[in-house]
C-alpha cells in the first residue's frame, strides 16, 4: 500500500512537472509576443513622431531615443491638459460673469417695468 501511494505521488509531480513546464512554455511565448509588440511600438512612436529619428542609412533608433521621445510626448500632453484645465476655468468665470450680468439686466427690465 505505501507503495502504490509512493507510486500515485510520483505520477501526480510528474503531471505538476508537465503543467509547469507547460506553463514556462506559454511565458516563453508570452514574452516573445511582448518582445515583438514592444519594437513594434519603439517603431511606431519613432515614426509617428520623428520620421527623421530613424538615420538615413535606415538604421534603428536607440532605446534611449524612444524613451526621450515618449517623455517628450508625454509632457506635451500634460502641457496641453493644463492649458485646457486653466481655458476651461476661464471660461466657467466667463460664464458665472454673464450669468451675473443677465440676472442684473433682469432685474433692471423689471425695476423699468414697474416705474412705467
């Protein structure tokens, strides 16, 4: 009985050994992909956004050239949204003031009404 217990242990490591390896199969490919998407993507930033980044002889921009212009990118962005957060709270003020000016004339059209 202890052997047939032994023997029921070894084969349930070895099917964990199989669905590991399995596993480290899958992760091998995963990262594959990934390696893949990412030059994919380095191409695709260096192209959208510098197509002088690649040098004439058509040679393949540094890691460190794609990161520089993805933080480029990146502050640009964050530029532009608080060049919109700043317009957006001119505009509310803008539209707070027009709102005070209408009630204001309201109140005038009715004060003109009541004096006729």
């Amino acid at each position: 009985q202890a052997e047939e217990e032994l023997q029921e242990a070894c084969a349930r490591q070895a099917l964990q050994l199989q669905e590991m390896g399995r596993r480290e199969s899958l992760l091998r490919a995963d990262v594959g992909r990934a390696r893949e998407q990412l030059e994919s993507f380095k191409s695709q930033v260096l192209r959208a956004c510098s197509p002088g980044a690649v040098g004439a002889a058509g040679t393949a921009a540094t890691e460190q050239q794609v990161i520089e212009k993805v933080r480029q990118i990146s502050e640009e962005n964050q530029q532009s949204h608080e060049r919109e957060k700043c317009l957006q709270e001119e505009l509310d003020s803008l539209l707070s003031k027009e709102k005070e000016v209408s009630e204001s004339v309201e109140v005038l059209k009715k004060s003109l009404q009541e004096l006729q």
